[in-house]
C-alpha cells in the first residue's frame, strides 16, 4: 500500500503546492480544464464569496494531504 501527493502551479497564483488529487479544490473557469487551487488562493476565494454575500466553498477534509493509492482506483 502506498500514499499519491500530487504537486503543480495552482491556477490562481502559479505557486508549485502539493494535494490530494481526488480532494483538491479546482476550477475550470480558466482553462476550461479542472485545474487545483492552492490553500492561499482558496482562503482568498472564500473570503471573495464572503464579501459578496456567497457561502463560501467547503474544502474537503485531506484536501492538502497525500491520499491512499486505493482512493485512485
């Protein structure tokens, strides 16, 4: 048994992060392709939605950390 962290630029701000690709939050708002947000940008997003008056966006729990590699399958 092993652990999956995937690591690329998040779609906000470029910074190379690491996640849990079956629980990172994404948008295809900008590509037109899923593509993950990292932990400072999706505070920003929340805090965005806040101020409009929007619910913010749940994270899921492990979003940030490795995954099982039964969790791909």
């Amino acid at each position: 048994m092993g652990y999956v962290l995937a690591m690329s630029p998040c779609i906000g701000c470029g910074q190379i992060f690491s996640y849990n690709p079956m629980r990172v939050p994404s948008s295809a708002a900008i590509t037109g392709q899923r593509e993950p947000i990292c932990p400072v940008c999706f505070d920003r997003l929340n805090a965005w939605r806040k101020a409009h008056g929007l619910e913010p966006v749940e994270l899921l729990p492990g979003a940030y950390e490795p995954c099982d590699e039964s969790e791909l399958a």
